[in-house]
C-alpha cells in the first residue's frame, strides 16, 4: 500500500511533533506531502523539499494531501476542518475538536457525508497507561486525576479545562462508561483571563464519581489516576508510564506493580488513525467521542465562569 500523504496545518509545539513522527517513524506508511502556517519562521525549519503554504485552504486545494493534521488553535478547527472534509480528507484534529457543539455535529455529518474518518487528538487515550486502565477497571465506584503543569503562554487562548482537564473528562467518560447525571465546578484565574486552576466533580449514572483536578500554574508536572472498585484501587502515572494495584487478600492489602508496557503516545495514535484509515474501521477517539468530550469540557467552564459573574 502506498503511503498516506499528509498535510500539517500548525507547527507549534504538536504540529511539530506529529511532523518529526511520521517523518522519522512511519516512513513505509505515511509521508508529509505540504504544511502550512502563517509564520515564515516556523516553516523554514522544516525540510525544503516539502511544499509549504501559508495558506490553510490553498493547502487543502493543492491536491497534494490525502489527510490532514489539524494543531491550530481551537477557534480555527472547524473552518479549516469543513474545507478538508468538502476535499474528501481524512482529519486527525487536535482537542478540542472544535469551539462549540453545534460546529462538532456540523463536522461529524460533513465527514459521515464524505465518507473520511475524524480522530481527535485526545493522546492519553493512546497511552499504554489507558491501555492497561481498559484491561484492569470494571466497575469504577470512584476515580480521582489530577494534571498539573508549569505556566506557559502557550494555549491559554482557552481556559485550563480545555487545555488540559478535556483529557481527563475523556478518560473518566471512558473507564466509567454511564451517562452523566451532575457535574459541579470550580476555578480560579491566577495568571490568564481565564481559569487556571479547576476542579470539576462529575457523577455518572452508576453511582460511580469522579474527581478531576488540573493546574497550569503548577511549580512541578504530574499526570496522575486513582481508580477505586470492589476489588482494590490501582494507582498510576501516565507520564512515567508505571504505578501500582492494591488488591483486598481476606482482612488485609496486597500492593503489586502493574505491567505498563512501555510507549510513546503520539506515535500509537498515529499507528491508529493509518490503521483506522487504512481498514475503515472507527478510532476510539472518533469524532464522536470528541464532541461528547467537549460538550463536558464546556458545561466545565460555563460553570465556572457563571461563579465569576455571581461575584
């Protein structure tokens, strides 16, 4: 089969990344074909051969990609995703999916019309930590994560519950799998015109909660899951890629470590969506998946804005 030729459209920090990957591991399956961005500067350190647009739209007329990598930011998703999709373009779109509700069903249509495949970047879903989570939880009773991160301006164009807690929201609505009966929020602005700091309580309809934690003015990083059930809890990291379980032996625990097999994340979600793309079958973070994802991320944040305006 011959390679999936891309188009990067973004080469910030993600964009860069998803190029040095699939130039470096995924040369027998896939192949960057043009990029884009508005800044010269970002371009020029790409290799020359490849043809560069500043021009998103001109890119997705070119006729030189077969799918592209959308890492703008946000606000940008759906315009330049409904372009690609009226191309016939696969979309690996970076989270969120889009701004609102109402683009994220406008794109899930157009890309069912088309007959192309949508993933969202929602990366710790491809992270052997999550992988081992699916293997291990049944019946969560209770789940605790928290993310933190130093400050960078970078990304706070939104708040801290679209830039980093819609990863969490993903992973709880997954491990728990019922629909969502309440949800309670909270944050605060320290540096940002919106939240930094938040902390949003979610109740499923199993009875099972989750508490989610996130932080970018965060003195150190961590990217950490509690998951409670009848049998014991397992703790893990997804960014060092280990942890531990806590089984119930008669009137006492048994701490064991867990088996996390070893991975970098972008590249196992690129290895999906060519799968995906290659035999037709539907990512677990599919278009779908990122609207459901969003439309919490953004009764979050309503929350916690609403909370200001009461001030």
């Amino acid at each position: 089969m011959k390679p999936l030729k891309f188009g990067i459209v973004g080469l910030g920090n993600m964009g860069t990344q998803h190029y040095h990957s699939i130039t470096q591991q995924f040369v027998q399956r896939a192949e960057v074909t043009a990029v884009c961005d508005v800044d010269p500067a970002r371009l020029s350190k790409l290799s020359p051969e490849i043809p560069r647009f500043s021009d998103s739209l001109e890119m997705i007329e070119s006729g030189l990609i077969e799918a592209l990598v959308i890492a703008t930011p946000h606000y940008d998703h759906s315009t330049i995703g409904e372009a690609a999709l009226k191309r016939g373009l696969h979309l690996l779109v970076e989270k969120p999916l889009c701004v609102s509700s109402q683009e994220a069903e406008t794109i899930l249509q157009k890309a069912k019309s088309a007959k192309v495949m949508v993933q969202v970047g929602h990366i710790e879903h491809y992270n052997p930590v999550m992988t081992f989570l699916e293997g291990e939880v049944k019946e969560p009773r209770y789940l605790t994560v928290e993310r933190l991160a130093p400050f960078q301006p970078r990304g706070t164009e939104v708040g801290v519950v679209l830039d980093l807690m819609i990863h969490d929201v993903g992973i709880a609505m997954a491990l728990v799998d019922s629909p969502i009966e309440r949800i309670d929020s909270i944050g605060v602005r320290v540096l940002s015109p919106t939240e930094d700091i938040a902390n949003a309580r979610l109740v499923f309809a199993n009875g099972c909660v989750a508490n989610l934690s996130a932080s970018r003015v965060s003195e150190k990083k961590a990217r950490e899951i509690r998951v409670f059930q009848d049998t014991g809890y397992l703790s893990l990291d997804f960014m060092n890629q280990k942890g531990h379980l806590i089984k119930k032996s008669g009137p006492s625990l048994e701490r064991h470590e867990v088996p996390v097999e070893q991975g970098e994340p972008l590249a196992l979600e690129l290895a999906s969506f060519l799968s995906c793309v290659q035999d037709a079958t539907t990512p677990k973070t599919d278009g779908s998946f990122g609207k459901s994802a969003l439309e919490v991320a953004l009764t979050i944040t309503r929350q916690i804005q609403s909370a200001w305006n009461l001030e």
